[in-house]
C-alpha cells in the first residue's frame, strides 16, 4: 500500500493559523504532537470526509516570516460548496487570485501559502 497521508506547512502564529483554517475551511486538529521542551508543536488537521491532514508545525525559536521562494505550490480542496465559500473567503479578504476561465480560485493564509478551491463539476 502506498498513499498520501499529510502536507505540512511551517507557521509562525500557531493559534492565528488554527483560527484561520477553520474559519476558511472548516478544518479541525485530529492529532497533536508537543515537544517535551516545548521547541516544536505539530497539530494535524483534518476536513472529516477523508484521510488526508495538514500538518501545521510551529517551532519557538522562529521569528522570521518562511521564504516561500516563487509560490509555485500549493494545497487544492474540491468542494461542493464553491459559491458558498468563495464568497466566505471575498468576505474574510483571503481570496489571492480568481481565475473564472478555470473555474477555480485561491486563498492565502497567514504565513503566505496558497490554497485552491476547485468545484465539484470539474
């Protein structure tokens, strides 16, 4: 057996990017991991449909903003909820870049990563 498990990204403000990714995408911590001297906390989220996580690590001894050299990835969620959430997102202001020739969109979250939203139909 071989299949996808999680996708990690590195954030400075923990708790800002729990609070985002839940009010964005109604993900949720599912597993957790601290470190015993407090240098690193993982918290794995989920979406409830599948198995696949988000891993979110936050190290203390990071100040710096991540260099996120040219943005050339990215995380993709399909929904059937794409007009409900493309206007939660225009609302919260995460919305980074629309393309409707694709039917698609992107979010950006706090430290800079971009997420897509692709419809269902496609």
């Amino acid at each position: 057996m071989l299949r996808f498990d999680h996708f990690n990204f590195n954030v400075l403000d923990l708790e800002r990017s729990l609070k985002f990714y839940s009010q964005a995408l109604e993900l949720k911590p599912v597993k957790e991991k601290n470190a015993a001297d407090g240098s690193f906390r993982l918290v794995y989220l989920g979406d409830g449909e599948s198995d696949f996580r988000l891993e979110l690590t936050w190290l203390r001894d990071r100040t710096e903003p991540y260099d996120l050299g040219e943005q050339e990835f990215h995380l993709a969620f399909r929904t059937d909820r794409f007009d409900e959430l493309l206007e939660r997102h225009r609302a919260m202001g995460c919305v980074c870049f629309e393309n409707p020739g694709m039917g698609i969109y992107f979010i950006e979250d706090p430290d800079g990563y971009w997420v897509e939203l692709v419809p269902d139909k496609h």
